[in-house]
C-alpha cells in the first residue's frame, strides 16, 4: 500500500452519515476510470476474482484522495453503493462540520486497508482536532469488474451503522454527572458497559438535570430512540447532577463478571425497593440485552410455574410433583437433562431444585389450570408485561396464553416465553419478598412517571419459593455456583435451546439478602456453567 495518501482539503465538504452496513456489490458505471468503454474491437472484457495488490492500491489511493478533497461524487463512485455513499460523503463537512482531512494508509491485509483518520471539527469559531482509526475492503464489481470500496457507513466512521448520521452541533440534552446511590461519580471509562445507558441517561434527564447544553460532534442514531453517541467535545456544558440506583460496588463486580464469558449481560436489584444495582453487558455490540433483550429464560422460568401450581392448589413445596424420564403433552415428547434420575414420589422442591421438566409439565394439565394460567399469574403476580418504566428503555417480558405443545413449553421457559435479565432479578425479587416493586434505574419523583404495579404473592406462596430457592442453591442445581457465599442465599439455574444453536443460553438467577440478580450468557451451556459465576460474583459483592 502506497504511503502519505495526503491531499490538502480546499474547503472540502462532506455531510450526514446515513449508511448501510451490509450492501451488496453494485454495477457502477463511470467516465472516471474508462469503465464500460467500448471501441471498435467491441466491449473490453470484465475482470473476475479478487482484486490484484495493485488495484487494492489503486481504487484505495483514489477514494482517499477524492474523500480528502471533499469531492464526494467522485469518492461515491469509487464503492459499490454509490447512492447510498454520496449523500453520506457530502454529510461529512455540511452537518459535521469535518474539515482539513488528512487520511493514512496502513499496511494492507489482502484486500483490508487499516488507515488514520485527521481532521478538524470547526463549528462557530470553534475549532478542536479529530483523529481515529478505521478500515475498508476493496471488492470486485459485480457486473462492471471493477475493484470498488466495499461501501459501509464504518468507512467513514466505525461508529456509524446503517442510517446513522453525524452532527456537530449544540447538544440536544445537556451533559450530565450520573452519580451512584452514594454520590460516586459514573463515567464510561470507569465503567464500560454502561456507556449505553449512561448516553440514554442524558437524552432522557439531560434537561432535567440543571445543566446547560455544550457543542458536541456525535452519532445521531437512525432510531430515534437510541440515544446520541457524543465523538467529540468543542464546547463543555455545564453537566447537571443525576442521581442513579446504581452501587459502584455492585456494578464494578458485574463489568468484571460478564467480561469473562461472551455475549453475556447481567442485573442485579435491591428487592425491598425495586432499585435497580447494577446493569452490565459483554457483547460484540452496543445492544443493552440485559434491559432490552428478549429470550426463552428455560428453567428459571420454573419459579413463575411453581408459584402458579402453589397459587391454584395443585401442590405444594413439600406436595407431590413425581420426576418420570419423559412427559407427553399434546402429542409432543418433553424429556429432562441428560442423567437425571427419575423420582415417581418426588416432591415440588425436590422437582424444582433437581430442575425437573418432566415434573412441570405433568402439572400443568391439572384443574383448575387452563392455556391462561400461567399468564395470569405472570402478569398480575410478577408484573411481567406491565408497561415498566425503569427511567430507560427496557422490555418487561412476555408470557402469551398459547395451546398445544407451546404451553408445557413455557412451563419450563422455552415456547413462546422471552424474558431478559432484568425481568429475572425481578421475578427473584417478586418470589422472594412476595410483593412486585417495578425495577428503575433513577427515581420516579424525577419526571413523575407512573410504575407498574401487580398484586404480588400470598405469604405463604412467597415463603415456599424463597425455601425452593435456598434448597437449590445449597443442595441443587446452582449449589456449585453459589458455593461460599453465605448468608441467606437462593437461586435457580435455567439452560434454553434455540434453533440453530448447538449449545443451549445459560440463564442463572439468585438473591443473597437484600440484592437479587440474574443473568444470561448466549450459548454457555448449563445455567450454573456461565450464568451461575457472573450471578455469584455480583451477588458476592452486592449482597
């Protein structure tokens, strides 16, 4: 790859990134480079196969030159969605306000270019550097043969996705200073995976929180309802202090926990309150799982089932609930994990501690039991799908009356169920207090917003569950993963299949006192294998 790809900018311009990652290659037809000339031998033949090193080179060296000089026609025209890249390459200077850009080259990895971004953000007379890294490939045209720039909005940014655009302007919402239960100050760099709830913090209370707007360049999200992602400052605000629910302590355990096993997010709430103690997710993207996710939850699923069969008379903690190999329902074969002992006298908590399907779903076709039952008493027990509002965006499950095999289905947390880690902490904060105290992450008093409510659980119900959990935690399937904590502990251990995934989601809630917490690792296997060690260790801290 040729060095010092360096043009002067003349007043280069370019504006709003509204790209699309994953275009397909299109035919581009242009006078720059000859391509689809004929003369009188007739149509020049269309290359095939990769690009060669040399038109790597090439087509990179002119799209830099072109995007440094602010003619973005000409640098559209070197991709293969060139409708798509000019409006987004003009965007650059007019909404960004980018200019004096300068472009380097690293080395070349096939037909991957790494390169350096410089430039200046100039807005009002104010004007602040701007450097960052970012990469494109170099493909085959598909119908012109030419070597083009595979287009993606990352090009011009890696923080830019499909019809993301960038802004530098006055803030929409002033800065904020989120803060802790105990006034500990929050920032991204301490704290990483709250990055995304923090930016939503500040769309939500920046104007609310007694600061005042600063000059920023940032991410303007396609989906409104995402919040800003600030790049760069010109202008500092004055930030106004927020108050979270958050404990320091509790959410530096939790960035730890899930750190250590992927795709993973976890939550973790104080149950005598609903406030919520820490929030963290490790995934390859920015998507807050632990708040927004929506997943079969498998087996924690059981404490909502059991809560159902003790509610309507079916049995009990200490009541029959016999463990055969396998349960037919409807036509449809359920079986339980591998090398699980049948119990023909087993009881609920037996059942429930060993995490036995089988067990449940037999119960299900009980009287007075019906296809709305276990809705019923998700809703108005544990107040799933009750329109939260936690201060962010958030889902608050969902549990559908449904017929035939998807009801012993989500008796056991797969079917049409889906939950998130919040919703489970909350289901372990509702089982274990007997009463449903809606999660949030900053106080109602502060926008007056309403929270949901639900009847909770009758004592006796609440006080079964509690000791189901303490019994699996201590002698079941979470035992290992609980091992050492002390205290009053409980907990439940979930594994979820999901089409086209060889390894189940691994899905662990528990309490320790005062401090209820779960969490979801997609593909780690058996709940107290993933799940299990990210709960403990939140709960180790927290609790």
């Amino acid at each position: 790859m040729a060095r010092g790809v360096k043009v002067a900018v003349i007043g280069g311009v370019f504006a709003a990134m509204v790209g699309g990652a994953g275009y397909g290659a299109y035919n581009i037809v242009s006078a720059l480079n000859g391509d689809g000339g004929t003369g009188a031998a007739g149509p020049a033949p269309v290359k095939s196969g990769p690009p060669s090193a040399d038109e790597v080179e090439e087509t990179t060296a002119k799209f830099f030159a072109a995007w440094e000089k602010g003619q973005a026609a000409s640098a559209a025209a070197l991709t293969n969605n060139d409708t798509a890249a000019e409006p987004l390459l003009t965007a650059y200077g007019t909404t960004a306000h980018i200019t004096d850009v300068t472009i380097t080259p690293g080395t070349a990895s096939g037909a991957t270019v790494p390169y350096t971004v410089k430039a200046k953000v100039v807005h009002d007379g104010t004007s602040k550097p701007l450097t960052y890294k970012s990469e494109l490939t170099v493909v085959r045209g598909v119908t012109t043969g030419r070597a083009l720039v595979d287009w993606q909005p990352s090009v011009i940014h890696p923080e830019l996705r499909r019809d993301d655009t960038l802004v530098t302007e006055e803030s929409a919402n002033p800065p904020i200073e989120a803060v802790d239960r105990n006034g500990t100050v929050l920032t991204k760099e301490k704290y990483p995976s709250l990055g995304p709830v923090l930016d939503a913090l500040r769309d939500r209370y920046g104007d609310k929180a007694g600061g005042t707007p600063g000059v920023e360049l940032v991410v303007r999200h396609a989906d409104r309802a995402v919040a800003d992602t600030p790049l760069l400052t010109l202008a500092k605000g004055k930030p106004g202090k927020l108050n979270t629910t958050i404990s320091a302590s509790a959410q530096a355990a939790a960035e730890t926990a899930v750190k250590k096993y992927s795709q993973s997010s976890v939550v973790a709430v104080k149950p005598s309150t609903g406030e919520v103690l820490a929030v963290a997710n490790h995934r390859t993207d920015a998507f807050n799982a632990a708040f927004e996710g929506t997943a079969a939850p498998g087996s924690t699923m059981k404490i909502i089932t059991a809560a159902m069969l003790i509610d309507n008379g079916v049995t009990s903690m200490n009541g029959p609930a016999p463990c055969p190999d396998d349960a037919v329902w409807q036509g449809q074969t359920f079986k339980n994990l591998t090398n699980m002992e049948p119990n023909p006298s087993a009881t609920l908590a037996n059942s429930f501690l060993r995490s036995c399907n089988t067990a449940f779903i037999k119960l299900i076709d009980e009287e007075p039991l019906t296809d709305e039952s276990l809705t019923t008493e998700a809703e108005t027990r544990f107040g799933i799908g009750k329109d939260w509002k936690t201060g962010i965006v958030s889902v608050d499950g969902k549990v559908p009356a449904v017929s035939g095999p998807d009801r012993a289905a989500g008796a056991i947390g797969q079917g049409q169920v889906q939950m998130n880690p919040l919703n489970m902490a909350s289901v372990t904060a509702t089982a274990i207090t007997g009463s449903f105290r809606q999660p949030y992450l900053v106080s109602p008093e502060l926008d007056d917003r309403q929270l949901a409510t639900a009847k909770g659980l009758p004592d006796s119900t609440a006080a079964q569950l509690k000791q189901m959990m303490r019994l699996t935690a201590t002698q079941g399937t979470a035992a290992t993963a609980m091992r050492g904590l002390g205290d009053d502990i409980g907990a439940k251990t979930g594994s979820a299949e999901v089409d086209g995934q060889a390894v189940s989601n691994s899905w662990f809630t528990g309490f320790r006192n005062d401090v209820a917490a779960a969490a979801m690792t997609e593909e780690g296997g058996h709940g107290g294998d993933a799940a299990g060690p990210i709960v403990a260790a939140v709960l180790r801290t927290a609790g």
